[in-house]
C-alpha cells in the first residue's frame, strides 16, 4: 500500500494505491485521524489506484467520516473501482459517503462547502 497526501486548494487530499486492508489500516487512520482531528476537517480520500478493500479498511473510511461530521466537515471518496464500488453498494456504505468519479470534483464539493 502507498499513501501520496497533498493539499488542492486548501483540500487535504490523500490518494491510496494497492491494497487497503487490515496490515495498512493503522497508517491510513493516523494520517486521516490527523485531518479530521482539527476544523476544517474536509478530506478526500482517492481510491482509484485501491484494488482491494477489506472490513477494516472499510471501518477506518466510516471512522474517518464520522470525525470529520463531528467537526461540521466532510470526508469524500473518489474514483472508485467497480471491485471497490460494489463493497460499498452492498453494505449500503454508498449512502453514506458522498462518492464522485474524479479527484477534482470531490475537492471542488468540499471547497464549495467550506465558502459557504
């Protein structure tokens, strides 16, 4: 698993490559735990380049989001695999996160909800 971080306007955005399970959760929650501890807590976290997700990676995505709606913020997904995407259709999780096909438009969203 890599772990690339950058900010995009103002966005803290972090984009995941390989497989994201239970041997690399811990590194990604303490990278997400240390966004979504202080406002703004807006994220996205990219998954394009995710070709496998398991229950802990998934739990530590719920956590994440669930810090960062306690802080009056977001954490979006995006660039979803149909192999990752059909995990979170299943556990209806797509219902809870907002998910965008594109890197830009998930920080665009979360842009415009901070100017607002």
């Amino acid at each position: 698993m890599e772990l690339n971080a950058q900010l995009i306007d103002g966005i803290e955005v972090i984009a995941l490559q390989g497989r994201f399970d239970v041997n690399v959760a811990s590194t990604v929650r303490k990278r997400i735990d240390d966004i979504t501890s202080k406002k703004p807590a807006l994220l996205v976290v990219n998954l394009e380049e995710v070709n496998f997700l398991d229950s802990t990676g998934l739990a530590t995505l719920v956590q994440g989001q669930k810090q960062a709606q306690a802080l009056n913020g977001k954490m979006n997904l995006c660039g979803l695999r149909q192999s990752v995407r059909i995990i979170f259709e299943l556990t209806r999780l797509d219902s809870f996160f907002e998910i965008f096909s594109t890197e830009e438009e998930a920080v665009t969203a979360l842009v415009e909800m901070k100017l607002s």
